[in-house]
C-alpha cells in the first residue's frame, strides 16, 4: 500500500535514510498501572516553542523513529514552523512543570468527503525518554482516536518503521491493520462511527485537562512567587546582618 499524499506528520526530509540510528528499543520495566486518566491538552501556535524543545530533546533514536529519517536540529524547527493548527490537530501531556513530555500531530488530509470530513488523517507521536512506557503514547493514540471518530475520519493512518514495535503495539491494541513493507510498516485503522457518548466523553476530556493544566499554572506560579519571597527575606536577613556589624 502507498504512503498518502499529505504525509505532514513527518518531520521534512532532505536527507537519506540511515537505518543504523535506530536502535532496537529495549522494553523497560512498567510502572504505570493499567488505566489511569491523563490529562491531554489540544496545542495551539503559541506553543510551538515547546513543542520545538520537546522535539529537540528526543534522544536520536527516537528521533529517527518519529520521523522515519535522522531529522537534524533545523529540519524540526521548519517542521514546528509548518505545524497548521487550524486544519490539523496537535495534542500533548505536560508534566506537572508544565514540561511538554509528549505530543502527538494528527494531520487531517486535503481530501475530505462530500460533506467536508477529512477522508483519512495521520497519527505521529513522541513522548520524552524519561516519561516513556507510562502509556501516554497508547493514550494519545486513543485521545487521536476519538478525536477523528467524532470528526468523521474514516481511515486513521500510522507509518512508522518495522522495528517500532511501541508504536506498531499501539496501533495494533486498537485494532489497526498493519502492513509491513520491509523495514517500514502502515497501520490502518477505521474509528467507529461517533455517537453522543463519543462527543461528550471528549468534551469532558477537553474541560478536565484545562482544568488540570490551569491548577499546575496556578501552582507554578506560587511556587514562584513563594521562591522571590524566601529571596527577599535572605537578602533583607544579610542586610541587617552587615548593618549590625
Ligand atoms: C512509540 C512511543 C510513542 C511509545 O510511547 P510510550 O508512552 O513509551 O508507550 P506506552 O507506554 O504507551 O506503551 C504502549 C505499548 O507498547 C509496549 N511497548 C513499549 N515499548 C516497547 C518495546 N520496545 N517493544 C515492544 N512493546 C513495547 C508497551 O508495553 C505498551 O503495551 P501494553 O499497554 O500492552 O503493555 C515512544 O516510544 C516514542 O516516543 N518513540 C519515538 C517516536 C516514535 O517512535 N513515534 C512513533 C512513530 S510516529
């Protein structure tokens, strides 16, 4: 099967492939329980620059699996440029520092169907090395999933290399097709058709990880506030303390 035409998840290639930069990724032990809720917030062109950091701070194999291609520092930065927020949808998790520790592109195609619906989008994901194998890439995929459903996608593709066996076990948990190709592979999958259930459960989705990001904003910013004031007292303490003398 061919790669769609509109491919924009992946970061822009002008450089040829070098399946050595991928290391066989070793499975590391699992903390995470099994279903937990993880606030995942739709990003917007003012954080481009984080999502630019988070990109930059993937280690170069993981690099390489996000982009099917070793993408230099500048390749990601025109990427990040290019990112078109209003057609496609870009979501991601902070951490409690409001560290943007993974991120996923859903890149709804030109094509759409008669009554305006993108006919087929493109899943890309990267998550932080230290925030890895805490299922926050399986539950972008599901967040991706039923953001496409309640648009009306028909198809939802993934292309990752062969040897991605995190991104192909995602895929395939949710019920993808997979087909290999060599040392790249395509996911397929068709989301069920939406209902209420569908759209409220994103809506309420939607409300609580504002929420969420609003109170870690909040306790930043006491933390802050709480740091200049153990500097004021400091410095006013030293001051009296060379006044005395
Ligand atoms: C692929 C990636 C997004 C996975 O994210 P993650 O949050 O670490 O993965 P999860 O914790 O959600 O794990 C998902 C599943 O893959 C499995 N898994 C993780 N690493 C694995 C590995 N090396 N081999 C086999 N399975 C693996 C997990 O056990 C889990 O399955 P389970 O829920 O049935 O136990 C992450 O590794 C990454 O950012 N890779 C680099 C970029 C990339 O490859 N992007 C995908 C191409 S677009």
């Amino acid at each position: 099967m061919s790669v769609p035409d509109r491919t924009n998840t992946a970061l822009p290639e002008n450089e040829a492939r070098t399946p050595t930069a991928a290391a066989s990724v070793p499975l590391a032990p699992r903390a995470a329980p099994n279903w937990t809720w993880v606030p995942i917030r739709s990003l917007t062109p003012r954080h481009r620059e984080r999502i630019a950091a988070h990109l930059i701070a993937l280690q170069s194999s993981d690099r390489y699996l996000r982009s099917v291609y070793p993408a230099t520092d500048g390749q990601i930065s025109n990427y990040v440029d290019m990112l078109d927020f209003e057609h496609d949808e870009v979501f991601g998790i902070f951490s409690r520092r409001l560290e943007l520790i993974a991120m996923a592109h859903l890149a709804h195609p030109v094509a759409t169907t008669t009554v305006g619906r993108p006919t087929m989008s493109e899943f890309g994901v990267s998550v932080l090395p230290h925030a890895s194998n805490r299922r926050f890439g399986k539950r972008l995929f599901e967040h991706a999933v039923l953001h496409a459903r309640n648009r009306g996608v028909e198809t939802l593709f993934v292309h990752a290399l062969s040897e991605n066996r995190a991104m192909l076990r995602i895929a395939r948990d949710a019920g993808s097709t997979v087909e290999r190709a060599g040392s790249e592979s395509e996911a397929w999958l068709k989301p069920p058709p939406d209902t209420l259930a569908s759209h409220v459960g994103e809506l309420v989705g939607h409300q609580a990880a504002e929420l969420d990001y609003r109170f870690k904003l909040h306790a930043r910013q006491v933390s802050t506030l709480l740091d200049v004031v153990a500097e004021v007292k400091t410095s006013l303490a030293k001051a009296a303390h060379v006044a005395e003398e």
